[in-house]
C-alpha cells in the first residue's frame, strides 16, 4: 500500500546521534561462516600499531618524524595551564640542587666529621668532610632565597598582581625560593626536566603549576617569555647554562634587557671572571655590566625595583611582554 496523503507531509524526527535502527554494513566483521579464517585475519590487523589512531600510538609519537610535534606539545601544555592561572609574569631564580637548608647541611657535617674521627687516615672522608664544609657556608643562601621568595610572595598577596616565583622545580636553593613564596601564600611555579635517572619536584610548588617538560629548549623558552628578573644563586653546570644563555640572549638584544642579578659575589668573582673576558678581548666592557652582585634579599628586591624605575618602565606593564617572544 502507498502512504496516506497526510504522511507526505509529515517531518522526520532528528536522527538519534549514535544509535541506529539498522547496523551498517561494516559495524560487525566478516562472518567466519564465509571464510573460517576471517576472525584471525581482521584481528591480526586491528591489533598492528599501524592501526592505532596516531594521538595513541606511542611508537609514532615518540619517532624522529614526530618531533616537531612533540616540541609543539612540549611547549603548548605549559603555556595553557599558566595562561588559565593568570600567570604573565614571573622573577626566575636558579641555583644549586646541592645546597640544603643550613640544618642539613651541618647535619652532612657532623656526620662526615664523626666518620672522619673514626678513620682519621681516610683521605676520601676527608675530602668529602672539606666539600660538606663548602656547602654549609653556602647554605646561608638557602636562607636569602627563601626570604626573596617570601619578600615576592607577599608583593603578590599585598598588590593582587601576579607576578610568581618561577624555578626549576628542584631542591637546594631553587627550593628554597619557592619555599618563600609558598610561606607567603602566592602562587610559585616550577619547570622540571625529564631525565634518564628519576626526579622529586621539591614540595613548595603550587600543586597544577610544577610541569614536567622533555625539551631542554622549551623550559628554556618558558623561563624566559614571562621573566622580569633573573636572579641567579651559586650553582654548577645547569645553573651557569641558564646564566650564560641569558646573558647572551641580552647582549645580543634578542631579548629586551632585564635585571640580572648574581647572589654572593665571592662565589661568583672565583666561577666567572668577565674582567678577563674583557682584556681578553672576547666580551666587551658594556657586557660585564648587564648583570651586577647582591647580597641579601631586600637588596636583590630593591635593586629589581631601582632598575625598572632607572629604565622608566613598569615592573608589571598592563601590555603583554612582546620582547621575549
């Protein structure tokens, strides 16, 4: 029978967004009732890596091919988690993953001393009771970096503007920076680096805002593009990476200018000579004043603050920061 006239013009309901009346065709593989050997062979291709979506191949993601978009990824997970916390702004502090806070440091030293008296003929323990010394001197900058970082954590709570503790996550005295803010309230963040041996981001770091990157060129990128300060305590390798890199990127003028500011100049006079550079001709005499020395944290605050109102520029401009990008 045909439809009735008045059916002609009835509208169809919407379709159902998933379910359907009757399958399609290929919603069911090939009945083994054709061909015994359909099941296996529709197996044996779903379950190849080739078939997996690309997002959920772990091969392909981690192969040569993808790394440019591993580099986007790297990049494009921080830059929206600290975009979605407010974050436009920062003051980077590196520093020695190997100085503790002062307590344990002379722990380290009444423990190696009492091994030493023990073994006075050891020389080994000697040496590691000689470089436990060193770093308990050096462990009264554990004590300045978390009271800079106190000093920026309460600017932030008192002014409302967010401008946060950025470190690389790890102990010592980048610690002990993230420390301070986190005693003052605010928001502190750090960059930690996938490695081959396993890591601990140090526990003063707001929860959501410690990220764990694989490039070392994209954390590189990350402290740089929000910073309006970088202030650098003793450190080794890493922590003269970051310092020389910046320096560079200033001389150059690749990057705007901004305070860089090394803690503890005796350390810094015996790590890194620019006067030598100077005479030697490798650097010239207006580079070896792009950074200058400092010794507690009110001077560190005080002179990031007498150096923006030196260059006529705001601390925190209302603008975006395109300079860095």
């Amino acid at each position: 029978m045909g439809r009735r006239p008045e059916d002609q013009t009835a509208k169809p309901a919407p379709a159902h967004p998933i379910r359907r009346d009757y399958p399609l065709p290929w919603t069911a593989p090939k009945s083994d009732s054709d061909d015994p050997r359909s099941l296996d062979l529709v197996k044996a291709i779903r379950d190849s890596p080739e078939y997996r979506e690309a997002d959920s191949d772990v091969d392909f993601l981690n192969s040569d091919i993808a790394r440019g978009m591993r580099l986007q990824l790297d990049f494009q997970k921080t830059e929206t988690l600290l975009q979605a916390h407010g974050i436009r702004h920062s003051i980077v502090v590196f520093g020695s993953t190997r100085v503790p806070e002062p307590r344990a440091a002379s722990r380290q030293v009444d423990e190696l001393k009492a091994e030493c008296d023990l073994n006075p003929g050891d020389a080994e323990l000697a040496r590691r009771l000689r470089i436990a010394r060193r770093v308990q001197d050096k462990s009264r900058y554990y004590t300045v970096a978390r009271d800079f970082g106190r000093l920026v954590g309460a600017f932030e709570q008192r002014t409302g503007e967010r401008l946060a503790i950025v470190t690389g996550g790890g102990p010592g005295l980048m610690e002990a920076a993230n420390r301070g803010a986190h005693d003052a309230g605010a928001l502190t963040v750090g960059l930690n680096i996938t490695l081959p041996h396993e890591q601990f981001p140090n526990p003063y770091l707001t929860p959501g805002l410690c990220f764990r990157l694989h490039y070392f060129a994209i954390r590189k990128m990350h402290f740089l593009l929000r910073t309006r300060a970088l202030v650098v305590f003793p450190g080794g390798y890493g922590t003269l990476d970051e310092l020389f890199e910046t320096l560079t990127l200033v001389q150059s003028r690749k990057i705007a200018p901004l305070p860089i500011i090394l803690v503890g100049q005796d350390y810094w006079r015996r790590a890194f000579d620019p006067d030598f550079l100077v005479e030697e001709g490798v650097i010239d005499p207006e580079d070896r004043d792009l950074f200058w020395f400092a010794e507690t944290a009110e001077e560190i605050w005080t002179d990031i603050l007498r150096w923006y109102d030196r260059a006529g520029q705001p601390l925190m401009p209302t603008e975006p920061d395109q300079e860095r990008s």
